[in-house]
C-alpha cells in the first residue's frame, strides 16, 4: 500500500477544520481536567467581586490559547523542515488542551469567552504564517519569545487570581509549567534569539489583547 504525504493544500485544508473547530468551542481534551478533584466555586465560596476577577483572567487566558492554536497553525503549515513542523504541531496538541480546560472553567464561573476570538484567531494566524516563511530557526525564536512572555504572564495571574479559587490556580499553574517546557523545547530545537525591537512588539501586542479581552 501506497501511504501519500500530505501536501500544502491538504495541510491547509485540515488546518482550516482544525480553526472552525476552535472559533465554534468544539476542542476537547485529550487529558485530565487539572481541577478535576478540587472543590467548585460554590464550595470555596468565591464572593461576586473575587468570581468576576477569576472569569476575567480566565477568559484572557483562554484568548491566549485560541492565539496559540492560530499561531502554531500558521508555523505548522509554513514550516521548512518536516521535524519543526511535527514540534509546532505537538505544541498545539497540548495547548489544545489548555483551550478546553480554559473553556470549561469560564463555564464554571458562568463567564463568556471573549467576543473577539475570531479577531485573535486571524491575527495570530497571520503572524504564526509570517514567523514560518522567515526560516525555521527564526519560527521557532518567535515560539520561544512567545512562550517566555506567557510563562510571565501566567505567573501574574497567580499572583492575582483569589487565593481560594483552587479549580483556576490548579489549570493556570499546569499550563504555565507546559509553556515554559515549549520554550525549551524551540531552544534545543535551534531558536534564534529575536532582536529587542521584535521582543517589545510582541510584548505590546500581547498587552493590547490581554486589556481587551479582560473585558471583551
């Protein structure tokens, strides 16, 4: 039997079914819930103030792995090198378990996802696009950057979630600890540091989406 490679349009095509998925909250887990044996919000007692707050920084977070999806996309599908594509496209895997965790915690706090995901989604998507047909070191530099800024960013929001909202403390601090080891994973693969000015773009980008979607 004859076993035929994918080629770009099916790559794009699958990438496309992949995309509609997420913009329609149809992603699934493939691993355990982090909260699973954590008492609800009702059992912690979280006051309307403290569960607003949590919705808030959850829902920015789950903006942030619609992101990842649409980032790792675009470098999966412009990716030179057969290995770099398969590290883009087992990173996404597992921030696809990071989007649903996020998903069914905001359903948890009765919070809605953010109104501008398929915003996100294309932009991200474009950039993820842009990072690949620069080389595959340079793509794997931006996975890197991107990884350490949200490993940051995910240790604030510990830093701010209540202290007695366990279910959210328990899925933010698993994906930070997976966010960092993506980092090094694009390290040992060959990442080239990006410039300051690229680093700070990024970084305002990211601030820009993180203040919307705390609202939006």
């Amino acid at each position: 039997m004859t076993i035929r490679r994918l080629g770009f349009s099916d790559r794009l095509l699958s990438s496309a079914q992949r995309a509609a998925r997420v913009l329609a909250g149809e992603v699934t887990a493939a691993r355990d819930y982090p909260a699973r044996d954590l008492p609800d919000s009702d059992a912690q007692g979280l006051g309307p103030g403290e569960r607003r707050l949590s919705g808030a920084l959850m829902r920015v977070n789950h903006v942030g792995e619609v992101c990842a999806q649409a980032l790792y996309e675009g470098q999966a599908l412009t990716a030179r090198q057969a290995a770099n594509r398969a590290t883009f496209e087992k990173a996404a895997a597992e921030e696809r378990d990071h989007l649903a965790w996020s998903a069914r915690r905001l359903q948890e706090l009765q919070e809605p996802v953010s109104l501008l995901n398929p915003l996100w989604f294309a932009g991200s998507f474009a950039l993820g696009a842009l990072a690949g047909r620069a080389g595959d070191r340079v793509s794997l530099g931006f996975m890197a950057e991107t990884e350490r800024q949200v490993e940051d960013h995910l240790a604030g929001h510990l830093k701010r979630l209540p202290a007695n909202d366990l279910r959210s403390r328990a899925i933010v601090a698993q994906m930070k600890a997976e966010e960092a080891e993506h980092a090094a994973v694009a390290r040992r693969g060959g990442a080239t540091r990006l410039p300051w000015p690229a680093r700070q773009a990024m970084k305002l980008t990211a601030r820009i989406m993180t203040t919307t979607a705390h609202y939006l």
